[in-house]
C-alpha cells in the first residue's frame, strides 16, 4: 500500500460531526497493524477496534458502533462466501453502518455480490492511502465508493448480466430438480403442477438458455452461474 499525503476532495459533502469511527477486520495481524497506522494520521479517522474473525468482528462491532468496517472478503476459513456473509449480517444488524470492502481480490462477481450484501464500496489492497481515505470518508457520508478498478469490474459485470437470460423463480426450481436427474413427472409432483406444465417449463428454460437437452441446460445454467 503507497502512502501519499490525503487531500481534500473539491465539492465533497461535509463529513459526519467527530471522528470517523473504524473497525478493521482482517485476519492478518500486521496488516491490521499497518492499516491502523496509516489511517490514526488522519486527523478525523478514529480505529475504534480490530477483529480478525467473523465472530471477533461480530462481537467487536457491537460493542464499539463504528461508522465505518472496514473488512476483507478472505478471512480464516480463506473462502468469500465467509466474508460476504458478515457483511450481510453487520449491515442488517446495524443500520447505518458502512461497510468498505479491502481486500487483495478483484473479481467482477465479487464486486457485485458484495455490494448484494450491503456493501457501499469495494477497494484492493494495493490502493494508496488518499484513495482509501478518500473511500473511508465517502461510505461514512452514506456515499459509494470503489477504486477504478473496483467500478470497471461492477459495469463490466453488469453488462454481462444484462446480456443473461432472465429465468423466472419457477424456471429456477424447475432447473434445480433438473440438476438433481429428475424427471418431468417427478418435476410435477414436487413442485405441485402437472407433468404438462412441467415439460413446458422445461423448454422454456432450454429456449432461454439455447440448449437442446436437458443435459445442456444444467451445463450452461451451471457455468452461468444460475444453480
């Protein structure tokens, strides 16, 4: 991480009244250290706790009511999903905390299930210090934030998905049972219609994803990314 000094950024919202009150979280010691070094410079950030697991940050978050978590995606476990889960849950739990992704992996689908789960911003780790002091200050206002990099991933997805079929949530169930080696019949009975309108669902989902087998379609909808 470079460090620069942080400048003002011209016509930006005043920032909330007091410090900017942070919580790290982050399951290596030192760049936890490193980070709170960094940012106790400034004269309105504030690190108010660390946390170096979910539960630690869970905890932490509660007894501090920090402005702003900052919070890497890869924490013990060393899966997203773990991340993208405490962030769903301190977001739903805390209402106007900002949570401010930083980590060290850039990902157009993790851009956006972040920001899913209730992220406002999402930066890498090699980011220089104006610019995360910059992101810090943003999601504190309530505002989004995200590095160049970050915001090119996000519309690059999402021109992505604007090009994907659009399944409705019964054509998804009837994929999920398709995944599973069920039949029409057995499609049918456990989602409560006939074996006809379960055939019909199926050569919707197989013309939606322009496939010609049943087989195909779990494929593609699998690679896309729908089950």
């Amino acid at each position: 991480m470079r460090e620069e000094a942080a400048r003002p950024v011209g016509g930006a919202v005043s920032a909330p009244p007091g410090p900017v009150r942070i919580v790290i979280v982050d399951d290596h010691s030192i760049v936890r250290q490193g980070l709170r070094s960094l940012l106790e410079r400034q004269p309105d950030l504030e690190v108010v706790g660390e946390g170096a697991t979910a539960d630690e940050a869970v905890a932490v978050v509660a007894r501090t009511s920090p402005s702003v978590v900052l919070l890497d995606l890869k924490l013990s476990s060393g899966e997203d999903s773990e991340g993208l889960t405490l962030c769903e849950r301190l977001t739903g739990e805390h209402d106007g905390l900002g949570v401010l992704v930083l980590t060290t992996f850039l990902d157009d689908k993790l851009v956006v299930e972040a920001v899913r789960r209730g992220a406002r911003g999402y930066v890498v780790k090699d980011v220089d210090t104006t610019e995360l002091v910059r992101a810090i200050r943003a999601v504190a206002r309530g505002e989004s934030a995200f590095d160049s990099r970050s915001a090119a991933a996000m519309v690059h997805s999402m021109n992505n998905r604007s090009s994907e079929p659009e399944l409705t949530e019964r054509e998804l169930g009837v994929l999920r049972l398709l995944a599973a080696g069920s039949s029409n019949r057995q499609i049918g009975g456990q989602l409560y219609i006939s074996e006809t309108t379960a055939k019909f669902h199926v050569r919707n989902i197989m013309r939606k994803l322009d496939v010609s087998t049943r087989a195909e379609a779990v494929y593609e909808a699998s690679k896309r990314g729908l089950i």
